[in-house]
C-alpha cells in the first residue's frame, strides 16, 4: 500500500508560484493541483467606501493568491 505526505502553500503572485513549484519538485514533490484563490474584498474598505459611494467600493478588491496541493510517497523506515 502506497502512502503519501501531502501539504498545501499559498503564493502571492504567479511568478512565485513557478518559482516554488520548482524548488518543491527538485525536494521530490509532485503536483496534485494548482487553483487561483480570490480573496474578496476587505471588509472594513468596502463597508466604508460602499457608504461612500457604492461604485468605489469595488476598489478593495483583494489580489488572487495561488493555492498548490503537493504530495510525495512517504518513505517508512524497518
């Protein structure tokens, strides 16, 4: 029976996604998948500027973070 590790990293930006892809690939991970994470909107921002002026209140939108899912065989030792 197959047993395998896994974890999950967040990366700010595409380019640092690639960039970690790549380091946790030479460490012996693989990919199981990659997903664009949106944030919303800010609560305190868009509560503000939507009393304000509605309009603007889709401003605070926050920026996409990227979400990786790795997983590697765990090796058992005995």
């Amino acid at each position: 029976m197959s047993e395998y590790e896994s974890k999950i990293e967040f990366y700010g930006s595409e380019r640092s996604m690639k960039r970690g892809i790549a380091k946790e690939q030479k460490r012996g991970w693989e990919v199981v998948s990659t997903e664009a994470v949106e944030q919303g909107y800010g609560c305190l921002k868009t509560g503000c500027m939507g009393c304000l002026f509605l309009p603007l209140a889709l401003l605070g939108k926050k920026p996409s973070r990227y979400k990786v899912q790795y997983r590697r065989y765990k090796f058992s030792e005995g």
